[in-house]
C-alpha cells in the first residue's frame, strides 16, 4: 500500500468518531424497526447487505456493534470498494474487531466469517468499479448500505445499478450524503471564492454533485423506492479535538488543495493564503469543521 493510501486509511479511521457523532439516530431506528419486521415476514431467511465505497468496513462494524442487524442470525454481507489493498486493512481491521468483541473470526474462499452466539456474518469484498462489481451480485439483496459515496458517483446510473438488486420491499440506506455546504471558522475572506470553487469540483459526468443528499430525495422516489426516513447527519468538528479530529480536518485541508488547484478557479495567492490561515488556526487548535449531510432510507415498493 502506497503512503497516499495510508493517509486515506489513516483519513478513515479518523472519521469513524466524526460519523458516529452525525448519524441520525431517527433514521437509524427506522432502519432497525424495518429489518425487524422483515425478519419476521421472513423467518429463517438470512439477510443479504452490499456496502458500496465500503473502506475498511466500519459502517458494517458499527451496524453489528450498534445492534442493528440484531433480528438476524444469519448475515451475508459483500463490501465493494475500488482501492487496491483495501481489501486487506479491512481484514486487518475486523480481526482486530472481532477479538475484542467476542467474535470468532475464520477465513473462508472469499473472504472471512464471523461467528458469536450462533450468529454468523460472512463477509466478502469486492475490489473493483461498482458497476462491474454489482453485474456480478445476485438480484436477491435484502440492504444496500451507500456511506458518503454516492456524492462521487455518478447518481442516476448508482441507483439504477443497486436498485436492480434489491428484492421486494428492499431497502437502501444512504447515511452521510453530503449536501452542499462546508464551512470552516473563524471567517476568511476568500471563503466563498475557495469553497464555492472546492463544490463546483464535485460535479461532471462521472460525480453527482455537492447537492446529492437532496436530489435523493427525488431520485429514489423516481427510481420506485419511496422514502421512508430521513435527516441532517451533520459533521461538525470543534475545538478542543483529538489527534484524530485534528488529522481529520487537515485531510479536509489537503483535499480542499487538491481539488481546487487542480480545478484552477482560484488565484494561487489567494488559495496559498487561505490554506496557510487554515493550517495555522488548526495547529493553534483554533479551527472549526462544519458540513451538512443528509441520511436517507429508502424501501423498494
């Protein structure tokens, strides 16, 4: 794994604590309540979950940990992610899990399972382009779990290629969905002219836009999976923070540079000078995070 991959390991380890504060906990009931009485209208059925821009698998650790997937013994759960190696910081990382949590880990064919209490989740990744990887997923998926992805693909054709696997009454679930707003404090006075520029990165062809946590809220509708919760799942980082908290925005920083230097819509006086002031306040533990996101849960009619 390259020191550009650590960084963006490193970079999602440090978010686990910021997503965990976010989530909405209304949505998240909603998620339980409807995997429960499908259980139920289902008995004995396992329940099949794909997690798109899956990482190093913590949405699928916090879901088990939190109780979510509690109605279900059995729980077949694919992670697709298109980063080389990260296939391995997963395996790493629910090994370490899983020992301190009570469960057995064991390798399988394809992956590895878990095993605590007579309950099993098999896990499988996928390293490779969602679309390729999703041809090759059965049409029988029970949860697709989308966690701040769906912002960098493109919307329409996402959906249509993970709508087409859910089953009856299947759910899809899109936790922190950024939604057009970043904002850092105390002001500047290059924000508007560095983060409007950073949002204006974030569309084209191939990436649905800094709004996409809204235009869910009509896409699904249209793609026949009608909304059945959601909210505000807001990142929101503030001083006094910890080492990952602070790792955390300088990532934020560093993909700010990286965008909009490379989008070329901000003098690079005025983008060095707003970086430098942003650095600074960050190292002097002086520096706020704010951006807004949307949680959505939608159920395939």
């Amino acid at each position: 794994m390259t020191r550009h991959d650590e960084r963006f390991v490193r970079y999602l380890e440090s978010k686990e604590a910021v997503d965990d504060r976010a989530l909405h906990r209304p949505t998240l009931s909603t998620l339980v309540d409807e995997l429960s009485d499908r259980a139920e209208a289902r008995p004995g059925e396992p329940l099949r979950v794909v997690s798109v821009g899956a990482g190093t698998g913590a949405m699928c650790r916090r879901l088990l940990s939190w109780g979510v997937f509690d109605a279900y013994d059995d729980i077949k759960y694919i992670m697709i992610d298109r980063r080389k190696g990260m296939s391995d910081q997963a395996s790493a990382a629910f090994a370490e899990w899983s020992h301190g949590a009570g469960w057995e880990a064991s390798p399988t064919v394809d992956g590895f399972q878990i095993e605590r209490h007579g309950r099993r989740v098999a896990l499988t990744y996928v390293t490779g382009d969602l679309f390729d990887a999703t041809v090759e997923i059965p049409q029988a998926i029970d949860l697709v779990v989308a966690h701040a992805v769906l912002d960098v693909l493109p919307l329409q054709r996402a959906l249509d290629a993970l709508i087409t696997r859910l089953t009856d009454g299947g759910l899809f679930y899109a936790p922190i969905t950024f939604d057009g707003r970043t904002a850092f404090r105390p002001a500047h006075n290059a924000d508007s002219e560095v983060l409007d520029a950073f949002h204006e990165t974030m569309g084209g062809d191939n990436a649905s836009g800094p709004e996409t946590g809204s235009n869910l809220l009509s896409a699904l509708p249209q793609s026949d999976a009608s909304i059945v919760s959601a909210g505000g799942s807001g990142w929101v980082v503030t001083p006094p923070y910890d080492d990952g908290e602070r790792f955390f925005i300088s990532r934020i920083l560093q993909f700010v540079e990286e965008s909009v230097g490379a989008h070329g819509g901000v003098g690079e006086a005025t983008l060095r000078g707003w970086l430098d002031t942003r650095h600074k306040q960050l190292e002097a533990g002086g520096l706020s995070y704010v951006a807004h996101n949307l949680d959505i849960l939608a159920k395939l009619d």
